[in-house]
C-alpha cells in the first residue's frame, strides 16, 4: 500500500488536516435560522483553499473570525496539542 501511494505522487502521500469554521450554513439543519448562512458549496471552496495553502484554521466568514479574534489571539489547543502539557497532566 504505501508502495502505491509513493508511486502516486507527494500529494497522494503526505496527511494533512485543519479545522474549519463555517458558522451557519445553509442547509435543512438550519433552515429555521435567520442568521446570515454561507453556501456548502463556498465552505468546500474555502477549505480545499486553506487545504491547498497549507493553512490550519479556515475561519470562513466575518462571524467566525470576530469570535476567534474575541477568544484569543493565540492558535487554538487542537492544532498543536501535547497531553504532557494540558491542565490535566499537570494535577
């Protein structure tokens, strides 16, 4: 298997992740919202994007990058986190 996967390219080969935040979208889920929604079809778009830049957090529209920037300006726990240094390890 990782013989094949090698011979496909470096792009097939390499694991990569990140998280996206999408705030409302619209699908039936929210329908009864009335917030503001962004397509599906702009999600996808925007994450292969932040996929293709490499990036770790897509934060989609305004909504979303007013509360990251309200929560804290350092990147979130998930994207680099180490259980010898959480709260719990350190009780």
């Amino acid at each position: 298997m990782a013989d094949q996967l090698a011979a496909d390219g470096p792009a097939r080969a390499r694991n990569t992740s990140g998280g996206v935040h999408a705030g409302p979208v619209d699908t039936d889920m929210a329908k009864d919202l009335t917030l503001p929604k962004v397509t599906p079809m702009d999600i996808a778009r925007q994450a292969l994007r932040g996929l293709e830049a490499e990036q770790d957090e897509v934060l989609s529209v305004d909504w979303t990058r007013q509360v990251k920037a309200g929560l804290s300006a350092e990147p979130g726990i998930y994207l680099d986190y180490d259980p010898e240094r959480s709260p719990a390890a350190a009780r």
